[in-house]
C-alpha cells in the first residue's frame, strides 16, 4: 500500500493556470545498511521544491510561504509522520537489495580478448595492431599496450566502451607502430574490475593471421583427404578377403568412396584401380565399373 502511495504522490497534477505539482522520490545510499541510507521526499511547484521530508531530519522543513504552512500542517499529522519514517526501511532499502546485486555489484570478466594485424591507415608507420575485449561489465576498462614490459601511449588510439544493448559491453584499441628490433615483444595489457589480476596477450609476429589461416586450413583438408583414403583402402580389403574365390566383381561405389578425398588420395587408390581394371570380366559394362 505504501509503494501505491508513492506513486500517487508523483503524479503530475495540473492547475488551472498551468502550473505543475508533482513529488519526487530519492533513497541515497552507499551500501545496504540502514544507516548508509537517506530517504527524501521533495514537492515541487512550477519547478521549485516548496517542501522537503528527508529521513535524516524525520520531519518536513518548508522553503517557501506555502512550503512552510504545509510542513507545520503534515508535521502534526502523526500518522503521516510515522508512514514516512518507516519509508527508508518499506521502501529504499527493499529496492536497493533487489539492484545492487544485479547491477551495482555485478561483474562479469572478458569473455574474449583478441589481439590481431589491421592494415594500417597509412603515414609513418608500417603495422598496427587491433586489441578486441568483448562482453564485460560494469563498463569502466582500462587498456593498455606494452612494448617490451613498458607501457606506450604514443599512437594509440581507442574506441569508447560501446553497449552491445545486453548490459554487456566492448572495445577495441589500436597501436601504430614500425618493429624497432628483431624480437621485440608487444602486448595488449587488459585491466578491469572483474579481474583478478590483468590479462596480457602478447602479439606473435612470426605468420600473419592469413598465412596461419591458410595453412590452417590446407592441413584441415589433408587429413580429410587421407581419412577418405584409408577408409577406401580398408573397405575395398575387407571386399577382397569376401572375394577370394572368383573374380573381382567391381562397383561404382568402391569407386566412389576411394576418389571423393583430397587430391592426395589418387596416390593411395591408383593401385587398388588398376588393380580392378585388370581383374574386371571381359564382359564388365562401364556401368558396373
């Protein structure tokens, strides 16, 4: 019933000369105890607060003419006066459990920090690198490059925290520079709240990302290539030892499941072809090849 209350009292209520009245409701606090809590209640009049409760005083004090005769008439209402002491307790310190474990306390560490080559806009310098933290919170996060343990702020340059509209933010810092030496280390260093300790990725210059992305993905379709082949050789085995008597009767699906690997299994299955060929019945049609 209290909270309803409150409400009502924040309505706007026009006057016939258009004028506003309207409350506003502020708990102030530094923690969840009681006694780091202030409930205040101030009335305004075409946008001059006439009137303030605040839980510290535990009356009304009047700032005006009309603020003054109302604060002398609500003061004497005890039961008035009782609803708004207690409204520190009913009101701001229910409400201030339910928020600050949910946002004023809540922190989530980097789910990601990615350190990567960018083309570089073009000027003094020949490299820059692109430092990538996603998914943190609260959003106050600091940043930093290193150049051999040191840090540097000359040419960096960074994006402000940007919400990703989950609650949960990203940013992304760049660093400009030309390799002073052979060997010299560079790192992203990450620092924020969530952390207990900071999180340093440090830049490895001997592929750039392309290269080890290609030869990712050659490696990738060798092994496909070579587990086709060995299950082509295994099967077309298994259909010989089931044959030994006879002739070799061949099949367009061994044919199929020897050659659709990479190009590397032609190696492994041209002995098992030529085998066939020379083993297939005169008769052998090019369908049942």
């Amino acid at each position: 019933w209290f909270s309803k209350c409150l409400i009502k009292l924040m309505l706007c209520v026009l006057s016939p000369d258009g004028f506003k009245n309207y409350g506003v409701l502020r708990c102030e606090f530094n923690s969840t105890e009681l006694k780091d809590i202030e409930f205040i209640f101030s009335y305004y009049y075409n946008k001059d607060e006439i009137i303030r409760f605040s839980s510290s005083v535990g009356e009304y004090v009047g700032y005006n003419e009309i603020g003054l005769k109302y604060a002398e008439a609500w003061n004497n209402d005890p039961a008035l006066l009782v609803m708004m002491r207690a409204a520190k307790e009913i009101y701001c310190k229910h409400y201030i459990e339910i928020w600050y474990p949910h946002t004023l306390t809540k922190k989530v560490a980097p789910s990601l920090v990615r350190l990567h080559t960018v083309t570089p806009p073009g000027g003094k310098h020949t490299h820059m690198l692109m430092c990538s933290i996603y998914d943190f919170y609260p959003k106050h996060i600091s940043v930093k490059w290193l150049r051999d343990g040191k840090v540097t702020t000359s040419d960096v340059t960074s994006t402000e925290e940007l919400a990703d509209g989950d609650w949960y933010y990203q940013i992304h810092s760049y660093l400009e520079f030309t390799p002073s030496r052979s060997g010299e280390k560079i790192s992203c260093m990450v620092e924020h709240i969530s952390l207990s300790e900071p999180v340093i990725r440090d830049w490895d210059p001997s592929l750039p990302e392309s290269e080890r992305n290609k030869i990712a993905i050659g490696a990738s379709g060798l092994i496909l290539g070579l587990i086709l082949s060995l299950a082509g050789f295994i099967y077309y085995k298994r259909k010989m030892q089931g044959q030994s008597t006879g002739p070799v009767q061949t099949s367009s699906d061994q044919f199929n499941l020897c050659c659709l690997g990479h190009w590397t299994s032609l190696y492994l299955c041209s002995p098992v072809l030529v085998s066939l060929y020379r083993s297939r019945p005169p008769q052998a049609s090019l369908d049942q090849l």
